[in-house]
C-alpha cells in the first residue's frame, strides 16, 4: 500500500480485516495501534481493549522498524502477563484487574513517551510502507 503517510495508511485500513495485508504492513498496524492506544489511555489501555489483540504482531515489527528500545519496552510489558501473552481481550482485562500493575505501567508509559519524543516513528513507518 503507498498512502501518503503511515497515519493515511492507518486510517485507510480502519478496523477492516488486515489479512490482504502484507506482513511488513500488519506489523506497521499492529505499531500503529500500540502507539494511538498508549497515547490515549496508557499501557493499561492498551493492554485492556482491542489494541492489545495485535501486541504480538506489534513486536515482531518493532526491532527492525523502530529499533531495539522499542521493542525491548514492549517485551518488558507482554512480560507482566507471565510466560504466555493472553490473546484473549476479556483475560488480559481481569489480570490487569487482578495484579497490582500501575507502579510497572506508569513506568512503561513513562518510557514510551520518552521514545515518542526521541524518535521520528511516523518518518520510519512511512519509509517501511514505501518499502
């Protein structure tokens, strides 16, 4: 897909089905989602609604779209879920309910703001779409 930028790109897919995607453009979703969802209601949010569901599509992109920091930082965060990253929306809420996370997820939000700030995401996933 050749949109203009990656947030054109964003919209454009909207919540449609991804699987006519190629795999360079699901993980380029996948980060799009993490990044509106964490700017909008933190890691809790993100891990709490649909955005999570992509977390793991989301990091297979990250090392070689963003960089290491980046995924290290979500790696760091599918962690607090245990050895097994629930894939099941309704499951990551009650853990996120059930274990004391907010010291950890303030520091994760932390971070991420800190890499949103000092990276230029959007030049690099539009350069990966233009691929």
């Amino acid at each position: 897909m050749n949109s203009t930028d990656v947030w054109s790109f964003y919209e454009a897919i909207g919540e449609a089905d991804r699987r006519g995607l190629t795999p360079q453009e699901e993980q380029v979703a996948a980060i799009c989602d993490l990044r509106q969802e964490i700017n909008s209601g933190g890691f809790d949010g993100y891990f709490r609604y649909w955005g999570g569901n992509t977390a793991p599509t989301a990091l297979s992109g990250l090392r070689a779209l963003l960089g290491e920091p980046w995924a290290a930082l979500l790696e760091d965060a599918l962690a607090l879920f245990g050895d097994t990253y629930p894939s099941n929306q309704t499951h990551r809420e009650e853990l996120l309910d059930r274990l004391d996370l907010g010291d950890a997820l303030d520091e994760l939000d932390s971070r991420f703001y800190d890499l949103e700030s000092s990276t230029d995401a959007d030049e690099r996933l539009t350069h990966a779409l233009r691929r």
